[in-house]
C-alpha cells in the first residue's frame, strides 16, 4: 500500500516536472509545489494558502504554486523524502520526523523541554534554532521557519485525567519514534505505535485508547468523537518546520529569494496567531460537543517532569551533548527576558 501510494505521489509532482528554476531564464514561471499533511482546515495548510496570495502579489507571474493538502502525496516522510529528491519544492515535517533526516530536530520533541509555545519561539528564533537548520542543506533540504505554537496534549476514550494515577495504564497512540514512545511513558501511558491514518478506527475498536496530540488538530480529525476526554498537559511542544529543496532554492534568482524569504517569514507569523487564536475557538467547539476537559496542574506535573529529565540522558548518543547544552543556555534566556 505505502509503495502504492509512493508511485502515486511521484506521479503527481512529475505530471508537473520537477521545476527546478534556471538561472538567466526570467521570462519562464518557476515551478513551486507545496505540500502540507494536515487537514484543509488547518492554520498550517492555510498559512501555505497565504504564502502564494504573497507570492503572487509580489513577485507576479514568477512562480507557478501547486498546493497539496491532507495526505494527498502521502505521509510527512513520504512528502520529505520526494522533496529531498527534487519531486516538490516546498514541505512541512514535524521536528520528530526532520530528525530521521538530521537527528538533533529530535531535542526539541523530548517530554517538557519547554515550558510553553513562547519559551519554544524564543529559542527557536534564535542561535540554537538556526544552528539546527544549519545541518539540513547537506542533506538536500534547506530550513526556512519554525511554528511551535502547539503542544501535544491527551484525547482518550476512557476518563478525565487530573494526576498521573489517571494516566497509569493508558494505550496511547504514538508514533515509531523513541522519543514519543518514551514520552508517553513518563506520564505513565502505555505507549502503542499506530500509523496516523489507523487512529479514529483504533479507538473505536479498542486498539488503543487515546492519542497524544494538539487539541486543533485532534479536533480537525475529528478524534473527540471517539476519545471525549482532553486533558491539557503540553508534553512536547509539536513544532511545525518549513522546508525546501535546497538546490530549488539556489537556483532561484537573488531577487527573488529574498522575496520568497520574506513572505515565509510573514507567512510564519501569520500562522503562529492564526493556531493561538484557533485554539481558543476549538476549545469552545469541543466543550459544545460534549468533550470534557482538564488542566494537569504544574504540581501534578512535577512527578512526570522529574521523570522526563531522567529520560532526556537516554537520548545524548542519538543528539550530541553540545544541543543540550545550547538549548539550556537559550531556555534561561528566553526566561531572563
């Protein structure tokens, strides 16, 4: 099915050819395919739909955009590998799936690394966030921005969740990733990898009895239809990275890089408010249907904290001891301001 659903994806992007822009040739549009996983109505797949109303208004007629949502060209690591082979131009991966393609994205989706979405920004908008990007464009791909403005919080099917007695036991959905498995582990939850897609179903059908995710898109899924109880924890800042293909953006002309820079990083701050407000509209529109929701207190938190610094040294072989030191450093920082 995954190869099928490969072959598909490259069918789609090479019926627009690969579109790598030319030097020298001003006259002929530069092909530009995007792609975002979540759901149409997601700020994410929105934030793409206003870059190109930039990008069309600026730089008129020089860019010829494509934008797939959902999962029309497959999952985040189908969609990265094909740009990283120059079949779209333009992407959005989490950081937990970037690590597979340079491994120290993986600091920031450790368990209560940071405090809240603006300790995250902070960090990530500075030194530490750019020496991260900086390790993409060997890889094929270029960093453009960074959108941590969710954390990953508790749907499940089972009961409401105040303290960590709550949370003992719960099958909750993860991905194959070391890191998310092993968040789930130290607030007590019995971690189960489960392929996104299989997520709705496998609640209903007892597979697994929750899933670990920000409230706007859970909602967007539609998973409170399954799983009522939300409880908001921020476990793992779930931190959006914009991506392109690296050799389609050095072959851009220079005026248009900075165009194309600049409208990402209007695109970015576009996004960044439109999920904080979102997020005060969707929690609304869960509590109107039905959904009961929960604050886990920063005492009932402490426990699973202490816990996940434990579980942060598991980590230094795969991310090198200088992250965590950098990221320690632009954390007190941010909280010095």
């Amino acid at each position: 099915m995954k190869v099928f659903q490969l072959v598909i994806a490259v069918g789609l992007v090479l019926g627009l050819s690969l579109g790598l822009p030319c030097k020298g040739e001003a006259a002929q549009a530069i092909t530009l395919k995007m792609s975002a996983t979540q759901p149409l109505t997601h700020p994410n797949y929105l934030a793409q739909e206003y870059l190109e109303s930039l990008l069309n208004k600026r730089a008129p007629g020089r860019f010829k955009i494509t934008r797939y949502g959902g999962m029309t060209l497959g999952s985040d690591l189908e969609v990265a590998r094909q740009v990283r082979m120059g079949l779209l131009q333009f992407a959005t991966n989490t950081t937990t799936n970037l690590s597979n393609i340079s491994a120290p994205f993986a600091i920031c989706d450790l368990p209560f690394m940071f405090r809240n979405a603006k300790e995250a920004q902070a960090v990530l908008s500075g030194p530490f966030g750019k020496n991260l990007l900086d390790t993409l464009p060997s890889k094929g791909v270029r960093g453009l921005a960074y959108i941590p403005a969710a954390f990953r919080q508790i749907f499940n099917s089972k009961r409401p969740i105040n303290t960590m007695q709550d949370i003992k036991g719960l099958k909750l959905r993860t991905a194959r990733s070391k890191i998310d498995m092993a968040a789930a582990e130290v607030i007590g939850a019995a971690p189960t990898p489960l392929a996104f897609a299989e997520v709705y179903s496998g609640i209903q059908q007892g597979v697994i009895e929750g899933v670990l995710i920000p409230a706007l898109l859970g909602y967007g899924m539609r998973f409170h239809e399954v799983a009522p109880h939300l409880a908001k924890i921020d476990l793992q800042c779930f931190t959006l990275v914009w991506f392109v293909n690296n050799e389609w953006f050095e072959n851009l002309p220079d005026d248009l890089k900075k165009i194309f820079l600049d409208s990402v990083q209007d695109a970015r701050e576009w996004q960044i408010q439109n999920t904080l407000e979102q997020d005060k509209v969707v929690e609304k529109k869960l509590i109107s249907e039905g959904t009961k929701i929960t604050v886990v207190s920063d005492e009932a938190k402490r426990p699973m904290i202490q816990a996940a610094e434990k579980v942060w040294k598991r980590f230094k072989v795969q991310i090198p001891e200088k992250y965590f030191t950098e990221i320690e450093k632009a954390k007190a920082a941010a909280r010095a301001r």
